[in-house]
C-alpha cells in the first residue's frame, strides 16, 4: 500500500514539475513580449505629442469650426473596446470587458444607440455571445500592429464619423501602469475635446492652404490612428504584464506543492522503511526462538 501510494505521489511531482516548466517558459515569453510593447509605445510618443499640439493651433482660431470638434446631442455611440487575444492572464480580461459591458448598459439607459468595435480576440467572443450590435471585429492584431494597420481602422472610423453613422467614439482598454498594475480605463475621442489645453505662443499664426479646417479634417485620420496605435500596444503591454504576473504565481504555487509531495513522498518512504525494518526485527526475533 505504501509503495502504492509513494508511485503516486512521484508520478504527481513529476506532473507538477512539467507544468512548472511551462509555466516559467510562458512568464519569461510575456516579460519579453512586454518589453518590447513598452519600446514600441515609447517610439511614437513624440509624433503624435507634436500632432496634437498643431490640432490645438488650428482650433485656436475664433473661427475655426469642424464636424470633429462640434458638440451634438449624442445619440449614436461607437465604442471600441480593446482587450486580449488569450487567457491565463488573471484578471486582465475580466475587468476591461466588466467595464465595457457596464459603459454600455449606461449608454443604453440614456437612450443611446450602441455600437461595439471589438478589438482582440477575447473581446470578439464576449460581445458575439450577448446582446450588442458588434460592428467590427479584430482578433489578434495587437502583437504585429503596424501603423498601416492602425491607420486603415482610424480613417474607417474618421468616414463613418462624418457621414454621421454615429456621433461619438468611445475608448476602452487597459493601460499599463507597471508591471504589476494594470488599470482598465476609459476615453471619449470623437468629437475632439480639450483642444484649447494647449496654446503655443512662440511664433506667428501660420496661413493653412486651402484651409484650417481641411487640413484639421485630414489630421484626423493621423491623429485617430495614434489614440488606436498607442491604446492597442499599451494593452498588449498589460495583457503580457499581467501573463507575467499569473505565471509567476502558478510558479510559485508549483514550487509549494513540489515541497509538500516531496515531504509526502518522504513520510511515505520512512514508513515503508520502518515496516520493512519491523518486519526484519520480527521474522529474526521468530527465528532465534
């Protein structure tokens, strides 16, 4: 019976101890996959830091007027949400979605016709099982995003903005505030808000040809694939941060059961150790009498 069960528990410490190889395997591929996110967000910071400040410029004049930065009464919303393409990636996915479903039932309250853009592969498959209009679906694009890419879905959304198919875009995703924190966050992004924070006043009004408001109109498409390009590699970020996370505690837990079934497997060997050195004691005891 011993042996029994000492065969057993060698056979679930060598289970464990494979899985502890996967598991380690995984967090070193999501701790490099992370890195090189963070890399590629930094990259495009500053373009689109200096895009933004000439949209400010532009707007800055008392007669500049665009369909991008007109308030409306909001009737029609395009939400984008953005979340992973896999799982094992502990709470990562459960709270973008929790907080985009619940963005939703809000909007739907108000009135609102709502839209969804979902972006990853696990956000594809939440929306498509329930009860929302999904309009695009984008599964596993995060990881070999280019900006052509990006740029594609922003100048779709700036046409469908305009030809009034909805009259505000929403943004949902998670972004990485370190590698062990990840906060699902949300963003309005059409109409252009906030234009007015910024002023620059260290040269003469430029002249824009033909106009202001084409040249802010064709800044925009530019200006939406940054928002897209960066929310999209900020969660991939999060998603492998978190990855990381998750299989740093599966291995750590792996590593605690291989301690107690070794212990387990050590108690067991003792025990058949002493039966069999009773047993020894006995039959010599029997034999001399």
């Amino acid at each position: 019976m011993a042996t029994a069960n000492m065969k057993d528990v060698k056979r679930r410490i060598k289970s464990v101890e494979s899985t502890k190889q996967i598991t380690k395997a995984m967090q070193l591929v999501a701790t490099s996959k992370m890195r090189r996110a963070k890399e590629r967000a930094v990259a495009v910071q500053p373009f689109f830091e200096t895009l933004f400040n000439a949209m400010c410029d532009i707007s800055s004049d008392s007669n500049f007027t665009s369909v991008f930065t007109t308030k409306v009464e909001k009737k029609k919303t395009l939400m984008i949400v953005i979340a992973g393409d896999r799982g094992l990636a502990g709470g990562f996915n459960v709270n973008v979605l929790k907080k985009a479903a619940a963005k939703a039932e809000g909007l739907k309250q108000k009135g609102r016709t709502v839209s969804i853009m979902a972006i990853g592969k696990k956000a594809v498959e939440y929306f498509s099982k329930r009860d929302y209009n999904v309009t695009d679906s984008f599964s596993e694009i995060a990881e070999g995003l280019s900006m052509y890419g990006s740029m594609d879905i922003a100048e779709d959304i700036a046409a469908r903005f305009k030809a009034g198919e909805f009259d505000s875009v929403d943004l949902i995703y998670t972004t990485f505030v370190s590698a062990i924190t990840q906060e699902p966050c949300e963003m309005a992004i059409l109409p252009v808000e906030n234009l007015n924070s910024w002023t620059n006043t260290r040269h003469a009004a430029p002249i824009y040809d033909p106009s202001p408001e084409e040249v802010f109109e064709g800044m925009i498409p530019t200006y939406l694939c940054g928002l897209l390009y960066s929310a999209i590699v900020d969660s991939f970020a999060s998603e492998q941060a978190a990855r990381r996370a998750a299989m740093e505690s599966a291995s750590d837990n792996a590593d605690e059961m291989i301690e107690n079934l070794s212990l387990m497997y050590n108690r067991a060997r003792q025990a058949q150790i002493t039966q069999e050195l009773t047993e020894i004691s006995s039959a010599s005891l029997n034999d001399s009498v």
